[in-house]
C-alpha cells in the first residue's frame, strides 16, 4: 500500500511517500519556514499557516518525484490533525481531505505526538514494551509504550516544554530561532567552565523548565559571556532530561528506550544515552536525523499502521488544536 504522509502542525510544510507492506520510505520532503518567523523569534500562526498553503503543493509534487511514482499510485491518505496551530493545521488536513476526494481513497488523521513516538522505528518494526522520552517544542512526556495506542503517560512538563526552553533561551541570548540547533553548536564548540545551575525541582518523573529559564535570564543580566551561558543551560537541560529518565527506567524495569521529537537531534541527548545504554544494558532506539523535527514520514508510518488497525476516517474529519494521548 502506497502512503501519502502530511504534517503542517508547525513551522514545516513535510510530505513523505511510503510502502507501508515493505516497510520503506519512499520521499521525505521537509520544507522549513523558519526563516520567515525568525524575526518573531518563534512561530506566527498565520504566517505559519499561508506558507503552507503557497508551499503544500510544490512539496507534493516533489514527494513525489523523489519516490518516483504517480498521483494515482496514492492508495492511503495520513495527515497530522492534532495538536499543533489550528490554521497551520487545516492546510494539510484540507489538502489531504481533497487528495482522498478526488482519488477515492481512504483518509487517516493521525496524531502529532504519537506520529513521533514511532519516529526511531521508520524502517524497522516496533519493539514493545519500550519507556519513550519525547522531548519537543511543544511537549516533554516519558510514555510507556505497551502497543500502537496504548500509552501510559509517567511524567511530564509542568510548564515550559524542554524545546520551548531552548527557543526562549536563544531569544534571549540573541541567538535566533529555532534556538536548539544553535546552542547546540555553541554547545559543541565551548570549552571553558560552566556555570552552575539549580536543577529544577518538580514531582516524580515530572519536569519544569520555567526556573532554568529564569536562572539564566540572570546570569545574562549579570553579562556572563553568551557562549558560557548557552552551554551550561545545554548541560543542566540534558542532564535534568537524562536523570529523570534513568530513574523511571529504573522504576519501571525497563530495557527498551527510545526517544522523539526536535530535541532528540541533540548531540548531548544522544551521547548521553548512548553511555546509559552501555551501562544499564538497554536496547537503546534513536530517530535517524531526518525523522527528528517534524516530518511526513513518521506521519505515514503510523497512519498506514492505525488504518491497518482501525480503518479509515471520515471526510469530516477535522483539525483539532489541542488533545492529549
Ligand atoms: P510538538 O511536536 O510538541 O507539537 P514542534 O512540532 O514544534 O512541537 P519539533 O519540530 O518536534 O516541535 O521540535 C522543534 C524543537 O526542537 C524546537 O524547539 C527546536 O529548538 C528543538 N531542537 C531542534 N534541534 C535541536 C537540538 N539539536 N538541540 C536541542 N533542541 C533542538
Ligand atoms: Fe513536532
């Protein structure tokens, strides 16, 4: 079954093509905004929402020339229809909808966050039960994940998403957006001291970011240097991210780990799990670089598997801004 995969939740206008019974993608065709929110310093809905609708078709057209197949191969339609920005959304709900009208196919709305969930599996098959740690611009949840749709949520952001604290940060440290690639790199590239920073507190496995933020909107007031400051709130951020997660997986009895979203691009994030893997013995399950921000494929990948599973939806499906799990 040939999958047409759409996300327009955010700032991307992605399309993926996909075969859903060998398991390949196709195309994944990414293409970012960022540029035209920069000066925002963070997305505008309605931006956001007509450069979808100049950008959608051209990305359709190219997703598929690269998988090198015709309109009428299409034979499933998955689209993200929540969360993210209501207007953004509709952009490729409706240009789904309109594909699966004219061809007489069948139409999947799929959710944004479970699409990420599944996000290290494209190409591969799910290993269940396994612990996810999805860390993105909008959310920061450890789920347990038993099955497709059967999600036990253990901890999540009490206020600030990690990926929100990246872009807030930046802004603040006049470094642009989005602010995880660029402190990242600054990241990558210090090595001087760091500046300690008070862990947030906040119950469980739960997080808060909004004391972090705070913090260093201080140091800058007091002009450490922006290098400085962008790096140690990288290592208090990563290092509060991973501790939580060890001891969930060390309350849970876990062996399987797998992590989603912007941030899992993180080069710290990476490492660091990469040690915790060599060290508590896990079966460690990381997204390729390209299914770590927003992105069709994974959109497709678990569309096709839902509509195996549930079949499809109707044509008056719509775009929802917020839902939970
Ligand atoms: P959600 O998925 O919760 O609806 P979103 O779709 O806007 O939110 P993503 O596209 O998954 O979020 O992730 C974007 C976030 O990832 C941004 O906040 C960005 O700064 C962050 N990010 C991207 N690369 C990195 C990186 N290398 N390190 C840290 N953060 C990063
Ligand atoms: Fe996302």
């Amino acid at each position: 079954m040939i999958v047409l995969g759409i996300d327009t939740s955010c700032d991307d206008t992605s399309i993926a093509v996909y075969n859903g019974k060998e398991n390949r993608m196709l195309s994944n065709i990414v293409s970012s905004q960022y540029q035209f929110h920069q000066e925002f310093g963070g997305v505008v809905p309605e931006i956001a929402a007509r450069k979808h609708a100049e950008n959608i078709d051209i990305v359709f057209n190219e997703a598929l020339k690269v998988a090198g197949i015709e309109v009428s191969d299409i034979e499933l339609v998955a689209v993200t229809r929540t969360p993210g920005l209501l207007p953004a959304l509709l952009v490729g709900v409706t240009f789904g909808k309109g594909i699966a009208y004219w061809r007489e196919i069948p139409l999947k709305g799929v959710h944004h966050i479970e699409a990420h969930i599944f996000s290290p599996f494209i190409g591969k098959v799910p290993e269940f039960p396994f612990l996810s740690l999805v860390v993105s611009g909008g959310h920061t949840l450890i789920v347990l994940v038993e099955g497709l749709g059967k999600y036990k949520l253990i901890g999540k952001t009490l206020d600030d998403a990690v990926g929100e604290a990246y872009d807030k940060v930046a802004k603040m440290l006049g470094l642009g957006y989005p602010g995880g690639p660029v402190i990242d790199k600054i990241y990558k590239n210090y090595d001087g001291d760091f500046i300690d920073l008070p862990k947030p507190r906040a119950p469980q496995f739960n997080f808060s970011f909004s004391g972090l933020k705070t913090a260093v909107r201080r140091l800058i007031e007091k002009g450490y240097p922006v290098e400085q400051v962008a790096a140690s709130f990288q290592k208090t951020a990563i290092e509060y991210l991973t501790g939580k997660l060890k001891k969930a997986i060390k309350e849970l009895k876990v062996k399987k780990v797998a992590i989603a979203g912007g941030v899992s691009a993180n080069s710290l994030l990476r490492e660091s799990l990469k040690i915790m893997q060599v060290e508590k013995n896990l079966n460690l399950f990381l997204p390729e670089m390209e299914f770590t921000s927003d992105n069709g494929a994974m959109v497709a990948y678990v569309g096709y598997r839902k509509f195996l599973i549930e079949g499809e939806d109707s044509l008056s499906m719509n775009a929802i801004a917020r839902s939970s799990l």
